[in-house]
C-alpha cells in the first residue's frame, strides 16, 4: 500500500476549480445569502448544476413518455439511456432497474417480495442498517412467521465484521439484507467477502444491499459483488429530490410484486416518474465520466465511470486526511483539545469521508448550533432519536456531530473548519474555567 492509498490525492488546481464551478452554492446560503460550510453532505447534498439543470429543461416538457408522438418517443428514448446509466453505475448486466419515489420505498419494495415469497425460516440484517433497510427486514419477517436474527456492530471500527454476519446465516435463511457503508462511522463493510462467505453456506441466498450512503462515495461493481438487490438515492449524488433508484436480479425481478397486469413480470416501474430525473442521473454519470476522462483515456463509459469515482474517492481521502490530522496552517481534529474523533480508524481506506465528533462539556445538539452560527451545517446523530439510536447503542455511545463533506470541497474548506472548530473547542474549555472558578 502506497501513500496514495493511505492519505489519498488531491485534485489538482485547475480540474479543482472546475468541479467547484459545476456546484450550486458550495460556499453560500442561498436563502440567506451568507458564507457557510454545507457539511451535511451524508444527509442533504450539494446539487450539481448539469444534473438539476437538465431535469428542469425536460420536466417542462408536457409530454407522456408511453405515447407516439416524437417528443414522446425523445423522452422515452432518454428513459432507456437512463436506465442504462443506472446499470453503468452498477455494472449490471442484466437484471431489472426499480423505481420510487425514494430509496426507502424502493428498499421496502425489495424486501417485501423477497420475505414474502422466498422460502425460508429467518432473515439476517444488522445493527447498522437504515431504519428502511431495518425495518423492512423486521416488520415483513413478523409478518411471514420469520425469525429476524441481527448482526452487531464492532464499536471500534463502526462497521460490521463479516464473522459477525455469517454466523446467524444457516440453509433456512431466507435473505442478508446488509448496508454498504454506515452513515455515522462512514465505515465500509467488506460486501464482496460478506457475499462469499455467506454464499459459502447456503448458495442460493438472496442478498439485498443498501448503498445509499456509499454510491456517491465509491465504486459499485455487481460483477464483483452480485447481490441480489442493490438500491440509491440521486440526490445525493447531486441530483434533485424525488426519486429513488434499485437494481434486482433476474430472480427478484421474476418474483410477486406490485404491477400493472398487462406489463411483463420483470417490470418494476408503477406508473410514470418524473423524465427529469433520468436526465439529472444522465447529466450525473457524464459529469463523473468527464472527471474520469481528465485522466483516463479511453471510450468506454463504465471504465471512464470508474476512473471518475476513483479520482473523486482519493481526492475525498486526502481531505479526510487533512481533517484528521491538521495541514500546515491548523491542528486537524486528532490534535484539537477538547474535541473527540469517534470510530478513528487509521486506515482510512476503509471508510467513505464521514467524521463523527464531539465537544467536551457540551452536547451535541448544542455543537451543531454552534457550528451553524461559525457557517458550518452540519448534523446531531443522538441516541433519542429514532433514526439513531439503534446504531448508536450498538457502537455503544450516546451520539455525535456528524460531518460530511463531498469532493467538490477543497483543502481550504478543510482549513476554515478545523480553525473553526478549534475556537469553539478553546471558548467552551474557557466557559468551563470561568464557571469552575465561581
């Protein structure tokens, strides 16, 4: 492993200035109209211009899609390149695209028919799933008689172990239902060995991943890792809200589901979605390829794709790095006193760009205020709430400041939080003094 892989790479200048110019308010509130740090990219996202600029052309088209006129037959047509996309960004070569109006919904779709038509005595998922993923695992096991068995999290790493899983998998397992990366640890769960080990047991096992939070992350390759169903949500990858995509195998797609009786089985989509949203996912995968073709060259659209993701990958690395330990102008997080790094891995390889912090002597709610009136946003992941505490009781502690950049920032960006987070660590260790004193 060289030092690329460990502390990552740096877009370089020009391409960098370029990136940032195809982002909508990257440094500015647009409803204020004040400086700020969006840092909240693991639950909002920065919107990409082509991507939101290309829905709204096409989504003022009155057009219907399944109609003969030639707009029509042009909209469908981006509808099938689209699908096409979404399967580039897969790397699939067969199978079926699902469409909702979110992720969740397209996980709850999956999981319904796989427990409810799949023989099988239990269904394993884990600790750090997505309440979609979760609960989909758990209120349609109940419902078939199925025992629900739950991996636990390695509150050290923030991830799950493959040991962990593949013990509660036996030949009466029905489905894994397993997420990619978590979305407080930014841990990155070993798919690919997770799907061989379990495989190993029972061959025909139906695997369901959820990749909302590592799709605008890293690479996604069904050859390398065939689940079985897979599902993301394009907006955080900089396209508009509305909209969720999944991907099911030739079996899942076979199986019951809900659909128009006219329309072969292998069909997911239940009526008309939006025909933006297939041109934002088009402007999307050509944004990422023209990333991968700045220095990759080369014709094919999934190798350009994966160049793309791989540069944004180390380009987020090196700047996960410089937030962990400090550049030449600033203390990173590791080194500022009165603040806690949770889940520090050293290999950071293993997690997508996600930090979990704290502020000694303050909670975390109270830390994100502070960090918005500096111009940061970022997010409070606390143990009272419901989207929460389930995770965090297995990483076994209360909460955290969830901070999540994405590629477009730069090391500047990083400079001006840590500096940052620095004065407000020294104001609350001084607060804390005065009151000690009285």
């Amino acid at each position: 492993m060289n030092l690329d892989d460990i502390r990552g790479k740096l877009f370089d200048n020009v391409l960098m200035d370029c990136i940032r110019d195809k982002f909508y308010h990257i440094n500015v509130d647009p409803l204020t109209q004040k400086e700020r740090l969006f840092f909240d990219n693991a639950g909002g996202a920065l919107r990409l211009k082509g991507a939101n600029d290309a829905f709204k052309k096409i989504d003022e088209l009155p057009d219907c899609p399944e109609h003969s006129n030639s707009s029509a037959l042009s909209l469908h047509e981006l509808q099938l390149n689209a699908y096409a996309d979404i399967k580039t960004i897969f790397n699939a070569k067969s199978g079926s695209i699902v469409t909702s109006l979110t992720a969740s919904m397209v996980m709850f779709e999956i999981a319904r028919a796989i427990i409810e038509n799949v023989p099988g005595t239990n269904v394993v998922t884990t600790a750090l799933e997505h309440p979609s993923a979760y609960d989909s695992a758990i209120i349609y096991a109940k419902k078939m008689g199925k025992e629900i068995r739950v991996a636990e999290t390695n509150p050290i790493t923030g991830g799950v172990d493959v040991e962990s899983i593949v013990k509660l998998i036996d030949k009466n397992t029905c489905v894994l239902s397993v997420i990619y990366a978590s979305n407080i640890s930014g841990a990155i769960l070993d798919i690919e060995e997770i799907i061989k080990a379990a495989r190993a047991i029972k061959p025909d096992i139906y695997i369901i991943c959820d990749a909302v939070q590592h799709a605008p992350h890293g690479v996604i390759d069904l050859e390398k890792t065939p689940v079985d169903a897979i599902n993301i949500a394009p907006y955080k990858m900089g396209c508009p809200r509305g909209i969720g995509f999944g991907f099911v195998s030739e079996r899942v797609a076979e199986l019951p589901h809900d659909k128009l009786v006219s329309k072969d089985r292998s069909i997911w989509e239940l009526g008309s979605p939006a025909s933006g949203h297939f041109a934002a996912i088009n402007s999307y995968v050509d944004y990422v390829c023209w990333i991968g073709s700045q220095s990759l060259d080369n014709d094919d659209r999934r190798a350009l794709f994966v160049e793309g993701m791989n540069r944004m990958k180390m380009h987020e690395r090196a700047l996960m790095y410089k937030m962990l330990n400090g550049t030449l102008n600033c203390k990173g997080l590791r080194d500022i006193q009165g603040v806690t790094v949770y889940l520090d891995d050293e290999d950071l390889t293993k997690r997508d760009f996600i930090m979990a912090i704290g502020f000694n002597g303050i909670n975390h709610k109270e830390a994100v205020n502070l960090l918005e009136k500096e111009g940061v946003i970022t997010y409070e992941r606390v143990i009272s709430s419901p989207y929460s505490s389930r995770m965090l009781e297995s990483l076994k502690f209360d909460g955290c400041v969830r901070v999540s950049p994405f590629h477009c920032h730069n090391v500047e960006d990083i400079e001006k939080f840590l500096k940052i987070v620095l004065n407000i660590s020294q104001q609350i260790s001084k607060e804390s003094i005065k009151k000690s004193i009285v």
